[in-house]
C-alpha cells in the first residue's frame, strides 16, 4: 500500500521519482487514479482558457513571451474580445473561465475589475485569474469584483534556482510564496505549481517541490514538462555547468506524470489539471495520461486563433492551430473513452475533512 497525505515522506518521494520499473510506476499511476477517485470523484471541471495579453515586464528566462525577447508581435485582447471568449465558455457549460497573461500592466487593475464583473452577469462561472506577481491592490480590487481563484506558479522551492531563472524586476523582489499566502488571506482559492526538468532542478529539488504543495495547502497545482523555447537564455544548458547526469531532472512525460501522481497523493483535495504542456510532449496520449494519473481538470483553450500563436511561452503548443470546437470535440472524445464525464458547476476544491 503505498501511503497518502501526511504518510507520504520525502524518502518515498525521492524513491518513486527515481524508480524505473515500470510494474511498479503502474501501482503508483493506479493509487492516484484511486484517490482522485474518491476524493474528488470522476468529473473532468474543464476552465476556459483566454490568453488575454502576450506582453511581458518579466525577464524569465524560460518564458518565449518575456520582455527581453524582442521577435514576438505583442497584442493585448480587447474588452469586447474578453468577454466573447467567456460568453462562449458559458455556452458550452464551463463552470470556470480563466484569464492569462503575462505580467502586463497595460492590464491595469481598473480594467480588469470591470472585466470580471461583466463575467459575472453571463452565467454562473467562477473567474481565475492567472496574471503574474500583482500588487496587493490590484488583486485584491479583483477578488472585490468577484474573481474566486489566482493561479501563480511558485516554480521551485530552491531559492538559489529562482534567482537563476526569475530575476527580480528592478527594485521588486519576487516571492511568488508569499504572494500565494496573500491571496489566500484575501480568499483566493490558490493554485501554484512547477515545471518539470527546468535547468538546474534536481530530484532533490523535486522532492522539497512537492512537500512545499503540500506545506502551502494549494487548492490548484498545475505540473507540466518544461519545453525550451528557442529564443530564451535557458534554451542554452551550458548555463548551468554544474549539472551532471543522474542529478538534473528529466523533463520527459514519465517524470511529469511522477510529479503529477505524488501531488495528487500528497494534495488529495486540490483540482489538478492534465495540461496543454503535457498534451505537447505527447499528442496522442499525454492529456489522458494525466487524467488517470491523477488529473481532474483540463483547460480547453477560447483564445481567438490569430492571438493564440502569438501567446508562445513553449513552441510547438498541442492545439495552437485548432478551432475552439475541434478541441472540445477532441476533449469529449478523450473523456467519453475514460469513462469520465465533464463536470458541472465552479468545481472548486472540495474540503473533505469539514
């Protein structure tokens, strides 16, 4: 019986995010399939996604849209456009609508408030928002105007690495941790995450990833394959010559359903989604392994198609070129084969020990 919750060591982590046999990798996949189950049953919530803006006042350096890269043509989606992307979220029976960005602050807090307060009059949808490390005043303006969830990856708990790979912005020191105890204390429903096999990160560092999900009680956690993009620092391993082999992570799809698996067993409660980036390493199955490895939410993409291949965090994105409809026809065909159906309502985290 492999153990859940506060049982869950970081010794037992480390020896699954190491183990290679594949009879026994089943028995995890199976023991996450299992928990997510029965705790947060078998309805897939799908989250409209709406890039809403590609431009960028960070300097990550594993991001395709951050500031110093100057190739990529920046839009900025209207309010109009917005909103036909939530009303079409509505349409289809999405409970959830959610808003990424880059860190813009073209996106100003007045903007966004109103937004969010016009998709409120649509229908009964939750709104999370996904727009980088805000002030205090503009997220918490937003949660006045009805937002319920941010998304704010933490992206590793190695401070050293964060430094490497998430440069301050000027005289704004980043602390994506606290940030996410902020918004809780606001009452955001918080979502974090990492990505898997970014340059520098060791199991080890995998290992105090996943107990920090578990330390910060994150209601989301969004886990997914780093892909490098071509025009970004980190695209050039030799940045990190320390690395040897055996030590850095892998970013393959058996590593990320791993991380995926574990969090699900360290996080019973928490809405895990089977990600885009996941379907990107593979196409024909990587959206359904994550769902029976743990997942129990995708985030089928409404941003309008000509914004949609400008929104590059990581080439080559499944579905970038498919039309909202193809990709929810997809998505139905994909669940109806797992025996799984779309979830109805805001499918916020369920709390089972209240």
């Amino acid at each position: 019986m492999i153990p859940t919750g506060e049982n869950l060591t970081r010794d037992d982590i480390l020896r699954w995010l190491h183990e290679p046999d594949e009879e026994k990798l089943q028995m995890l996949w199976d023991t996450a399939d299992r928990v997510r189950h029965e705790v947060v049953g078998d309805a897939v919530h799908l989250r409209g996604l709406i890039e809403v803006s590609n431009h960028c006042a960070r300097t990550c350096r594993y991001c395709g849209v951050n500031a110093e890269n100057k190739a990529v043509e920046r839009y900025r989606m209207t309010e109009d456009e917005i909103l036909s992307c939530a009303k079409r979220a509505a349409e289809y029976g999405f409970g959830t609508v959610v808003m990424q960005a880059g860190e813009d602050e073209g996106l100003s807090g007045k903007f966004v408030a109103g937004i969010i307060e016009k998709i409120k009059t649509l229908g009964d949808l939750a709104v999370t928002l996904s727009l980088g490390e805000r002030s205090d005043e503009d997220t918490g303006l937003w949660k006045e105007a009805g937002a319920n969830r941010y998304l704010l990856r933490f992206e590793t708990s190695d401070a050293t690495l964060y430094k490497k790979i998430h440069p301050d912005r000027g005289a704004r020191v980043s602390n994506r941790i606290e940030q996410l105890k902020r918004l809780r204390g606001m009452g955001y429903e918080i979502g974090g995450g990492v990505m898997v096999g970014i340059p520098g990160q060791s199991y080890d560092t995998l290992a105090d990833d996943l107990m920090l999900m578990r330390q910060l009680d994150l209601d989301m956690i969004g886990i997914g394959p780093y892909i490098p993009h071509p025009a970004t620092p980190l695209a050039d391993r030799s940045l990190f010559p320390e690395l040897v082999k055996g030590v850095q992570a892998l970013s393959d799809e058996t590593t990320v359903c791993k991380v995926l698996a574990l969090a699900r067993l360290l996080c019973p409660e928490a809405n895990l989604p089977s990600t885009t980036a996941l379907a990107t390493i593979n196409r024909e199955a990587g959206r359904a392994h994550g769902l029976s490895r743990g997942a129990n939410v995708v985030m089928p993409n409404l941003t309008p198609q000509q914004y949609r291949v400008l929104y590059e965090i990581y080439p080559s994105k499944a579905g970038i070129h498919e039309t909202a409809e193809i990709g929810m026809d997809a998505i139905r065909a994909q669940l109806a084969a797992l025996g799984r159906s779309a979830g109805t309502g805001y499918g916020s985290r369920k709390h089972t020990g209240e």
